[in-house]
C-alpha cells in the first residue's frame, strides 16, 4: 500500500501512543519540511483525527480517537489480508448496494466497502438495519468461491457470525454469542447482523458471486436505538476508545478470511455450535404468520438448526426466523 504523508504522520503519532512527538522530530522522520507537517496535521484534523499541538512539546493523537479509515483498518490486518481492496465511506446508501454494482462490473473477490453510515442500510427479510453515523462498523465482502452450490451458502453467513464473535471479543474482551442464523449478541443484546446476497448460476446452481453484509454497533447511537429495536439492539462500548472501528473491522477480517482461504469450511462449525446460546432452548419457529413452539436441538454441519416441535417431529432448518425469550 502507498502511504501518502498524512498516511505516514498517522503511523508514527499511533506508535507514540499517549507521548508528545515534536514537530522537529516528525520532520525528519519523515523528510518533510515543518510547514509539510503542520498541512498534514491539519489535513488528518480534517478527516476527524483529534491531534493536539502544544508550544515546545509537540503533537499528540488524543486517545478517544476513533476515526474510520483504510490505513487504519489496513495496519491491523494479518499479511494474508493485505492484498484486500478495502475502499472506506464516509456515508452510503447501502454497502451491499454498492457491492452488488461493482460485483455485476466484474469487481474480483476481495473487494470490501466499508462505511461509517448508511443511509439505506438493508438487513434481512426486506428489513432496514439502522446505521447511524460514526457509532458502528457496515461492511460488505465480496466473495466468489470456486464451485460453491448455492445451497452451501449458508456457510459464509455462519462464517462471518463466528469472525465477528472473534473480532468483539479479541478487541473488547466482551463474550459475544450467536443467535442461529446469524445474528451476534453481547450482553443479552443484538449487536451485528449478517445478509448475504448472491447471484446463482443457474446453469450450474452454483455461487456466480456472494455479497457478506456485516452491520456491528459499535457504541450508542447519539439519540438512541429506534423504538421499534430499542428492546433488542445493543452495541459493545460505553465510551469511545481508540481506533476500536478499524481494529475490530480488520480483526473481522482477519478472522473470516482465515476460515474462508484454508478452505476447509468445517473447521469453524464447532466454534459456530459452541457460541450457539440457542441450542438447547425453547424457540418459536416463525414462518410468515405461522409460528410453532419447538426445542433447538442443534446445530447440523451445514449450519442447519435441528429443532424438534411439540408433536415429536423434527426439522432442519437453513433459513427463516426464530425467535427466544432472554
Ligand atoms: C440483519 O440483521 O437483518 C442483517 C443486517 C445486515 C446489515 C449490513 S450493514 C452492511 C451491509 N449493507 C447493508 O445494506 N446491509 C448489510
């Protein structure tokens, strides 16, 4: 990745952690002129980065920050997820949206559009999935595995719940659980949601393309959740902490793309049943009007939901909805 000079000032006022770094010294660092840092200063401020500048002290990263950006999600990735072409927004009608365009231009796999809000933000079942300025993470990937059925397309959606849940918990510490199919819950509270979308060959029935959706709330949004979610949605951090948005988008990635490029789809499945907080439970198995009381016995190795209804019988389930009293 070409780092530009702003791109390279940020580096070094990240690397300094809390300390001030004189201007003298970015200077040569950098082999720019003092007048070259102060336009890089003032151009990263202008971007959202709070830097402080003192008189014989020097510049200093405020360690709220927490601005959305390429090279902030790029520093953090795993050398496998280097050759990613990450495009970051600050504002969008829908990643999803936007993917689908670039996936139907001929875009490769390994295209990622992440926001920093959406203005149209889809989430599954014709539903809008709220997404809110600067308080979450709305990211989609473009994927096209090699011979994929579409039938095994549930895969990736489980795939990602799994990367997320690692993702939260490595930058967090917070546990975070899967409600089947694909939604992620920390705290009794829904904080990601997954849609992925797709274009099937239908010679083959095979995946031409997969568009993986990830919406996670990273803090509250300024007014609130919505009322109409405000009972289910939840998100991970009471204040705002450094660079949590790029840390936990690039160790999303890091995770999914380490499950999805060893190719073997199966190796997350047990991590995927052992976050599982449904299994076990009582559910309701909603279909449209319908919904009908019966246990999640478990997870299947296509990522099937077992359930067993009150008059003995049982099905697998690999989409629709249930729902679980918390
Ligand atoms: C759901 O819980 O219903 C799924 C929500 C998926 C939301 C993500 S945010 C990024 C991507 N772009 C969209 O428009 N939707 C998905």
């Amino acid at each position: 990745m070409f780092m530009k000079t702003k791109e390279k000032l940020l580096q070094l006022l990240v690397s300094c952690q809390n300390e001030w770094v004189s201007g003298e010294d970015i200077a040569q660092d950098l082999q720019i002129s003092r007048a070259a840092v102060w336009k890089a200063v003032n151009s990263l401020r202008n971007e959202g980065y709070i830097i402080d500048a003192v008189r014989r002290k020097g510049y200093r990263l405020v360690s709220e920050t927490d601005v959305l950006s390429e090279l902030g999600i790029w520093q953090y990735l795993n050398p496998e997820c280097k050759m990613l072409d990450i495009q970051v927004l600050q504002e969008v009608g829908s990643t999803n949206e936007m993917l689908r365009e670039k996936a139907i231009s001929g875009c490769p796999e390994g295209t990622v559009l992440v926001a920093a809000m959406q203005t149209d933000g889809k989430g599954r079942m014709g539903r809008r999935f709220y997404s809110p300025a600067d308080t979450g993470v709305y990211m989609s990937i473009l994927l096209r595995p090699v011979s994929i059925h579409s039938s095994k397309a549930l895969r990736l959606t489980t795939m990602a719940a799994v990367a997320v849940c690692e993702a939260i918990e490595s930058v967090s510490g917070k546990s975070a659980l899967i409600k089947w199919v694909n939604d992620v819950y920390v705290d009794s509270k829904k904080v990601c949601g997954i849609l992925t979308e797709g274009s099937v060959s239908l010679e083959t029935g095979s995946l031409d393309y997969a568009i993986l959706g990830v919406g996670i709330n990273i803090y509250c949004p300024e007014n609130g959740f919505p009322a109409e979610i405000e009972n289910i949605a939840g998100y991970i951090f009471d204040e705002k902490e450094r660079d949590v948005r790029n840390k936990i988008s690039a160790s999303f990635l890091n995770n999914f793309f380490k499950y999805y490029l060893n190719g073997d789809f199966d190796s997350y499945i047990a991590e995927y049943r052992r976050r599982s907080f449904v299994i076990g439970k009582k559910i309701e198995v909603i279909n449209g009007e319908e919904s009908r009381n019966a246990v999640a016995v478990d997870v299947d190795s296509s990522c099937q939901l077992i359930v067993r209804y009150e008059d003995g019988t049982s099905e697998h389930l690999s989409a629709g909805e249930i729902s679980i009293r918390l």
